[in-house]
C-alpha cells in the first residue's frame, strides 16, 4: 500500500479500492494457473476449496458423531460465512471488518473517520489481521489418519457403513 495511496482514494471509498485490488490479484493468479494448458485443481485455486473425493470420505470417516458428520460434509460443499474485525475501535465501532466465503474475500469496510487519518501501514496490519482470523475459522480438510493404503472403493464402502452406523446410534 503506497504512502501516498490517501491522496487518490478518498476514505468512504478505500473498502472498494481494496477489493478491487484483491480481485485484480485474484484473477492475476488465475491467469497464471491457467497458462499452464490445463485447468488448475479447486485446491490450486484455494487450500480451502471443496476437497477431492477421497479428502471428502477420509476425514468423514473421522467423524464421530450423526451431528459431526452432517456438519462436516456441509461445510465442505457450503461456502460458510466468515466475518473477522480489527482490535482497533473508534467511537464504538471496529475500524476494519473483513468478511469472506470459504474461498474467497467478499468485503473491506472501514470506518470513513479511522481510514482517513491511519497510517497505510496500520490499515495493512489490520486488515492482514482480519484476514488470518478468517483463515483460521475456515474449515480444515484434512484426514488425520493414514488412509493410502485403501483403494477408493474401499473408503467409499466404508463410508457407507460408517455413515449408516452414525445413523443407527443417533436414532438409537
């Protein structure tokens, strides 16, 4: 962010300079993917894309729970809500709130009076601390045993078994 960057952004439009700017990134990096000559993978895109089908039944096989496992396969396919303020406050309000999807920013706000008078490299901070507390609310797909020795048609039919067991215990 240039030190300069207030002079030619009035502060009741930085939230929309700064997405614009994320989104030019965004697509920059999809060009990259892209010139390779092949489509890029959901995970190549985002860490935090809808897994591959064996991601999917591996860590759905963790789980414990008819209520877990609901909640894990929705969150996998959903793309969740997750909003993250600053530590900041002025007048009672925080003076960055960043909200995103599971995948992708959605929105920068800013309080007009904060922005206008913040250091560029504080608005930065804060709003990088925004962003790994959203980071870190995004779901984790990550199985956390061992499952290479299966073929996928053995995860699938222990999926389906799992799944079924789940269900039996919660309408026990």
């Amino acid at each position: 962010m240039s030190y300069q960057w207030s002079t030619y952004v009035a502060p009741y439009e930085a939230g929309d300079e700064l997405m614009a700017a994320y989104r030019a990134a965004v697509s920059k990096r999809m060009d990259e993917l892209c010139s390779a000559g092949r489509w890029p993978t959901p995970q190549e895109i985002s860490d935090t894309a809808t897994p591959d089908l064996r991601t999917i039944m591996t860590v759905l096989l963790e789980t414990r729970t008819w209520e877990q496992y609901t909640s894990v396969s929705s969150s996998m396919i959903n793309s969740g809500y997750y909003q993250a303020s600053s530590e900041v406050m002025i007048h009672g309000q925080h003076a960055v709130t960043v909200t995103a999807d599971r995948i992708y920013l959605r929105a920068i706000e800013f309080s007009i009076d904060w922005v206008s008078t913040a250091h560029p490299d504080q608005i930065s901070d804060e709003i990088l601390r925004c962003v790994e507390k959203i980071r870190s609310m995004r779901p984790d797909f990550v199985a956390r045993r061992d499952y290479s020795r299966y073929a996928d048609a053995d995860l699938e039919y222990q999926l389906n078994q799992h799944r079924l067991r789940l269900l039996s215990e919660r309408m026990a």
